[in-house]
C-alpha cells in the first residue's frame, strides 16, 4: 500500500466550479471569482478586509512595501521556518533577523525583546504547523513604552502605525484559534497560504487579511493594495474590460501579485466545505495518531489544542525522544521503503547553504536544531483512511525499534 504524504482535494465540487470559470464567466484571471473567495475568507475569519494574491511570498512582500520597508530596515522572523519567512525581506533589501524558537516550533518572545533596535519595522511571527504563536505576548513587547519610543518612522504609515507591524506568517493556519481568536484577525496583518499542499488549496496562492487599528481605514487601504498588486493599477483587467470602463491610472510602483479566477475557483469549491468537513476530518487524523502514539515514551506528541488554542491541523509534527538527526534519517528511510510518505519541516534556515553564506550559524539557535533533529511529519491530508493511518503508525514504530 503506497501511501503519499500530500494530496489535494480535487473533487466533484472543485471540478464543477473549475468548469463554470472556464464556460460560462468569460473571465479566467482575476475577476468575480477571486472575489468570490476574497468573501468567503473574509466571513470564515472575521477579518476587516481581505486580499487574494498570486503567493504567500509576494502577499508579504507586497505588505513590507505597503509599510515602507527597504534597505537599512530589520525585520524579525524565527530561524525555524521555510525560507519565504527570509526571502520576502531580503527580496525587498531589508535585513533578516532570526531568533530562536519555543518547544511548540512557534517564535521566542522573549528572543524577540532581545532583538529589537530602532531599525526594527516588523516582526513575522510563523504559525508553524498551523498552531498559532503567543500574540498577546508579542503585542505586550512591543507597546513597550521602551521600545515606543525606539521605533524610528520613516515612512506616513509607519507614523500612522507608530510601532512596529506585526505580519503574520499564517500560512499553515487558516482555521486555527489563538486563545478564542481566530487565525486572521491576532496581527495587523496576516496572510495564509493557498500552496497546494495547504488545507485549502488554490494552486498557488494567498490571502491577505488586513486588521490594522482605528489610526488605519482599513477598506482604504485594501483598494490600495488591490491597486499595488496589479502593477499599481487602479482598476483590473475584468473592470476594464466591462464597456466604458477602459480609463485607468498607474498610482504607485507595484507589483504582478493578483490571482487568477482559474486558481481561486478551486479554493472557493474548497473553502464552503472547510469548517464542517475538512477541518473535522483532518483531527480526526491528528486523534488517531495521537492516540496510537502517546502510549510510546519516544514520542513527543505535537501541541494541537491547549485550553481556548486550537491547531488548523496542518502539520503533524511529531519528534522522536532521545534521536539524533542521523538516526532521524536512517528512520525516514525505513519509513519510505515501506512506501509511506513522511517530510521534515523544515531544515533551518541557518544550515541551508544562502543562508549560511550570509553569516547565519545553527549553533546560534540551539532550541531551533534540537527540535529539528528528530522531527519527522506525518501525513495529514482529507481522505486518508483509517486502514492507512494504521499502516502508518505500524511503520513508523517498527522503524524505531529498526534503529
């Protein structure tokens, strides 16, 4: 029995949208289609205003933009995270500064108050695995009447703001709670990920959620970004294409960042089926392989719901106790020769090669490599059957006790 470690769902319903797009819209790039979700995020969240973009990398770069951050700025980020976290800053010329991490894979506030100096603009705190990071502390930091008075505006929204932009690498929780909030509307900013091995999938992907304070017109600055991420074009192909509408401006320096309706109809099929089916179904997975697990003393279960905090269930991210990463390998190994799909995320960012080249050391972020070492992800998908889960685990422990 082959069992992959990633599967989109492409259903009845996915193809049905998919087919009303491309036969009776007349329209395939972005268009009501797009907008059609941009709602449907917006309701399922809670947000003020929402954006789809063509990525969750270009959505955070096109924020850092919209805030005004560039060359000489700093930006705090963990240094365990896929390196989107990193390169939406460098690709704008800002300066990355990672921190260590918690036991829960989510970014050390505490680590954060260290590294904070007067070019610091933004944090991106990573919801990793879809478990949402302590915003209540990182917000407590950074209204610091100390570090108030250290943050240097240079921009009028970053006068407006006043503090330092909190952007939210959501990416993997679209549908988790943080202390009975949920992910979307904890940060100024908080962007998702449609990739296609997201809980919800458009392809390629991402949506933006804007809820910035009362200093802020939040719709006012959505029809910026919607402008800003179409080359700053005020008005898009499908609005100008409708009759008498062909008249437009450029109004700022953009950038290509919109999503096309053909990739926003298969999120919209998507979306209406998460909270009732999707989500249920995938903590049904995350139940099973606790259940199975906890009995074995080698396995560190993943934190998936404490108190009023709630995982998307995105990842699985199980360790194993006492392993080094070699051994962690050698078990991976045995687990794909039986054909079961598992991953490890992610190899830190200070030991891939750009990063190292950088001057980024791993031993500088010890909690980071310890929780990399032995970490191994299972597969979480809609679909997976109880027959297969039960194979999984069956591999998973022999591999183990192979070592």
């Amino acid at each position: 029995m082959k069992i992959p470690f990633s599967l989109p769902v492409i259903d009845t319903d996915v193809i049905n949208e998919m087919m009303d797009t491309l036969t009776n819209t007349g329209w395939l790039t972005t268009g009501p289609k797009t907008r059609a979700l941009e709602d449907e995020i917006k309701k399922f969240t809670g947000a003020k205003e929402t954006l789809c973009v063509n990525s969750w990398t270009s959505g955070a770069m096109l924020i850092l933009r919209w805030f005004g951050v560039g060359p000489g700025d700093e930006v705090i980020i963990p240094a365990y995270t896929y390196s989107a976290t990193a390169l939406c800053v460098m690709n704008i010329g800002a300066t990355v500064v990672m921190v260590d991490v918690k036991d829960d894979f989510t970014i050390d506030p505490e680590k954060i108050k260290k590294a904070i100096t007067p070019r610091t603009k933004a944090i991106i705190p990573v919801d990793l695995g879809g478990w949402p990071c302590d915003y209540n502390r990182i917000y407590s930091i950074i209204n610091d009447p100390e570090f108030l008075l250290q943050f240097t505006p240079t921009t009028e929204r970053q006068k407006k703001l006043n503090r330092i932009l909190i952007l939210a690498d959501a990416a993997h929780s679209l549908g988790a709670y943080y202390e009975g909030k949920k992910t979307g509307i904890n940060a100024d900013i908080s962007i998702f990920s449609f990739h296609s091995v997201k809980n919800v999938t458009t392809g390629e992907g991402g949506g933006i959620c804007i809820n910035l304070p009362k200093s802020f017109n939040n719709h006012e600055e959505l029809t910026f970004l919607r402008a800003f991420s179409l080359n700053g074009q005020n008005k898009s192909a499908y609005e100008k294409d409708q009759i008498g509408g062909w008249k437009y401006d450029i109004i700022d320096q953009g950038m290509k960042a919109n999503m096309p309706d053909l990739c926003a109809s298969v999120g919209l099929a998507q979306i209406r089926k998460y909270k009732n089916i999707f989500l249920p179904d995938r903590r049904r997975i995350f139940d099973y392989y606790t259940d199975h697990l906890k009995q074995y003393e080698w396995a560190i279960i993943p934190s998936y719901e404490i108190n009023s905090s709630i995982s998307s269930y995105h990842l699985y991210l199980l360790r194993i106790k006492g392993i080094t990463e070699n051994q962690r390998d050698k078990m991976i190994d045995s687990i794909s020769k039986a054909e079961v799909g598992v991953n490890v995320h992610y190899t830190p960012m200070p030991m891939l090669t750009l990063f190292k080249n950088r001057g980024y050391k791993i031993e500088d972020y010890p909690k980071t490599f310890e929780l990399y070492q032995n970490e191994i992800t299972l597969p979480v998908y809609n679909g997976l059957t109880e027959e297969q889960l039960k194979r999984i685990v069956k591999v998973l422990i022999k591999a183990y006790h192979l070592l």
